[in-house]
C-alpha cells in the first residue's frame, strides 16, 4: 500500500473507458483533478525538505551516540563481555585500542547543545561531500573523474592531514579521519585510479570492509521511490570502496532509503521500516552470504518470543559468524562489513521502528556501533521529520548546524554568521536541488512548482 503522503491513486482501466467514452472528443487523456497522469506518483517537496531535515537531525544523533561505545566490544567476551541493557547510563568503557571518547564518559544519548554544531565524522561527511558535490557540480550522476577530484579536493591524505588533538592533555597527531577501505582507496585515487577500480580486491585489499555502508545512503534519499535510479546514481560511490558482499550491504541500504518515500505512513513504523528491509533484501543475490546473515537474523528475531531480548540474536550472531564459519563468511576483523550488517539488523529489527530504541540497541550491540546507529537513526529521521525526531527524543532546542571543516577541507562557510559551514535547513535545501534536476534528467518527471510537488514517473520495482 502506498503511502496517503505521497501516493495518488491511479485511475483504474475501468474508469478511464468510461471517462472517454464521455467526453473522447474534447479530452486525449482523462485522470481525476489535482491527480497525475497514470503510471505517475507525487510528492510534497516540502514535506521533503522537513523529512530531509529529519534525517540529518536523526543520523548526527545516532552518530555520536554510537561513537561513544564504538569498538568497545568486538566479540572478546571472556575479558571485554558485550554490553546488554542494564549498561545503559552507565560508564563507558575504554574501546579496542585502548582510548575513551573524548565527548562523553556515559553510555547514554548524545545531544549536542544549540550553540554548538555537529562535527563531521566519517558517518556524515562523505555523504556531505557527495551531497556538495551534485549540487556544486550540476549533476545527477557523478562521473568517476568527478568522484577522484571530489576526494583529493575534500579528503585529506595522511601526509596533508592537520594535528588534531584527541583530548586537551593529549599529545597532537596528523588524522585524516580515513580508514580501512576508504583509507586505500584515496591512496590510489591520488595514483590516478578511479572507481570502481579503486575497490577492485587486486588493488584493495580492504574491500570487504564497512565503509560504504556509512557513506551512500544519502543516494536513496536523491531518488525518492526510485530505487533503481538510486542504484544507478550510487554505483560508483559505492564501488569506489566496496565489492561483493560489501557492495550489496550498502545498496540494501540505498534502497531502503529510496523507499522510505513510498511506506504507508497508515502502518506502524515497526510494519515501515520491516516493509523497507523486506523490500531491500531482495537487492540482495540469491546464495549471498549477506542474502543469508540477513534471513538468519530477520529468522531469529521472529523467533525471539521476547522481543525485548536482542542480546541472544546478538550472542547468536557472534558465534556463527566471529566464532564459527557459516554462510560463506569467515570473520577478519571488527570492520568487517558483513559482521556489521548482522549486528545492524539486530537494533534494526528489535527497536521495531521506535527511532530512539533502535538507537539505544544499536550503541549497546557492539563492534562498530556508530555506524549502524548513525544508518537507521538517518533512516527512521527522515520517516518522522525534523520536528517528530526532537519529540522522539522529548527535546525542545538542539543544534542544527554542521561543522565539515572538523574532518574535510575546503568547503564554502554556508552559515557565516553561525559557527560550522552548513545548517540541516541548507543541507535540506541542497538535496531538494538535486531532485529538481535528477527527476527531470533521469526519472522521467518534472517540477509543478505552483503547487509545490515533484511529479515521478513510477517504474515498477
């Protein structure tokens, strides 16, 4: 069912013969007032802006949220046991490489104060670049010349890289804030390799790894209810970093992210966002083994009689997939973006929709928990809004500025009268830019801007 927001319903066959046989000779094509044509669907664009705003708002949340516990617990239960429920408020503990957080000392939710913005982390700030650069650039597909230049331009490499100073008494470092694959794949950009070469395994080994599903949803998001532009649009990114396994994870997530235009917002949220996961897996190839990890959690979720028990699917997943080899999967390393998908399902499935829930889980489930939170709290923003994710959260008053320059480089100060370079309403603003040329240029639609809507060819998916 489509959602009452955004869909009209389409003039069925019966109704158009009769509608023509009325008045064939005055009309060449009959559909209700206010309706578009058949075969077409539309959308508010600015309910999108607020929705777009939500999702900004919701992902910087989770985000630093999840950073505080991230590689704390990678699966060595015997001296680091995984956190359950009954760690939340509590204090946090030091992460795999031997260091805290330098923003916070508890295990609770992270809000950063209005006159503050959010920093830029890897969670956010390639989907930033990628978002600047459509709208900097004029296009609705990024070449992959474009996608080298982008990241030599905003990307810091390790020699270039500024100090940085982790805590006020610590001693400063270069930090380029690039790792794993993303890491290797901006070394070989600067050698002259472009995407997708740049993941091929024969130049990068890290391949496998999670970067691209924290830096390409935002693609979903620029093809509202199209998927398969989505797709298009989000290849190369993806593949700048990603092959296989690692790739089909992060379309999982481009796709449900371009769905989540089309829920039924009649439904539940936990039906939503099941329907959206529901709707992406079957992006994923048949005898995968992300197809599998999918199936094996969605399968003990729903076997799960208490629902408020993620922990077991958690300890279930850390002993077929880091202890045991199944499904074609021998785990490496906490950044494995196999590893990671599991564990994303499982705050994913058990917070059933409840945006701060999911968020919760997500912090406590382990290995690289901001990047599941920073996913589904970006997701779950967008389907609520701006405005519905401060109630979630029972706020008044938050930041909703953003301050790129913490991680990337030589970005226009958007917001010069404000500290950071951009505000949620500006980064808004920039991807309902976007699709006003992206509809017209690849989706077979167009802008009726007296009444304010964005009018989509519906290609059946």
């Amino acid at each position: 069912m489509r959602s009452k927001l955004y869909r009209f319903k389409l003039i069925s066959s019966a109704s158009l013969i009769i509608a023509l046989v009325m008045c064939l000779s005055s009309c060449s094509w009959i559909y209700f007032e206010g309706l578009p044509a058949p075969d077409t669907y539309k959308i508010s664009r600015d309910q999108y802006q607020e929705r777009l705003e939500g999702f900004w708002l919701g992902q910087n949340i989770a985000n630093w949220t999840g950073l505080i516990t991230e590689m704390d617990k990678v699966g060595t239960p015997q001296t680091m046991p995984f956190y359950t429920d009954s760690d939340w408020g509590t204090r946090d503990q030091v992460a795999m490489w031997g260091e805290y957080v330098p923003h916070a000392t508890h295990i609770d939710f992270y809000l950063q104060s209005p006159e503050i913005p959010w920093g830029a982390d890897d969670d956010t700030d390639i989907e930033y670049m990628y978002l600047h650069l459509h709208h900097s650039l004029e296009t609705s597909k990024l070449s992959a010349k474009q996608i080298q230049q982008g990241w030599l331009t905003h990307i810091y490499s390790e020699e270039d890289a500024p100090l940085y100073k982790k805590f006020a008494d610590s001693a400063p470092q270069k930090e380029n804030f690039l790792w794993e694959s993303n890491q290797q794949a901006r070394i070989l950009m600067e050698q002259g390799v472009l995407p997708p070469h740049t993941s091929d395994p024969v130049n990068n080994i890290k391949y496998s790894s999670i970067d691209a599903q924290l830096t390409t949803e935002i693609f979903g998001l620029m093809a509202p209810g199209r998927p398969d532009i989505a797709l298009d649009i989000a290849y190369l990114p993806i593949t700048a970093t990603a092959r296989y396994d690692a790739q089909w994870i992060a379309e999982f997530y481009v796709v449900m992210h371009s769905l989540a235009a089309e829920v039924d917002s009649d439904k539940s949220l936990k039906q939503q966002t099941q329907w959206l996961a529901e709707q992406a897996s079957q992006q994923l190839p048949v005898g995968s083994t992300s197809a599998a990890v999918y199936r094996f959690v969605k399968d003990h979720y729903q076997n799960n009689p208490d629902k408020s028990d993620w922990e077991s699917t958690r300890d279930a997943i850390y002993k077929r997939y880091q202890l045991d080899i199944n499904d074609g999967y021998q785990y490496s390393q906490p950044f494995d973006a196999v590893i990671n998908f599991a564990a994303s399902l499982v705050s994913l499935f058990y917070g059933e929709g409840d945006i701060v829930r999911t968020i919760q889980i997500g912090t406590l489930v382990g290995w690289d928990s901001d990047n599941p939170t920073a996913t589904w709290g970006g997701l779950m923003g967008f389907i609520l809004g701006h405005q519905d994710v401060k109630t979630a959260f029972n706020i008044t008053a938050v930041s909703d500025t953003y301050w790129i320059h913490r991680t990337r480089r030589n970005f226009p100060d958007l917001t010069p009268n404000r500290p950071g370079e951009n505000s949620f309403y500006g980064m808004a603003q920039m991807g309902l830019d976007v699709i006003d040329r992206l509809i017209i240029e690849r989706a077979g639609g167009s802008y009726d801007a007296d009444n304010g809507y964005w009018i989509f060819a519906n290609k059946p998916y």
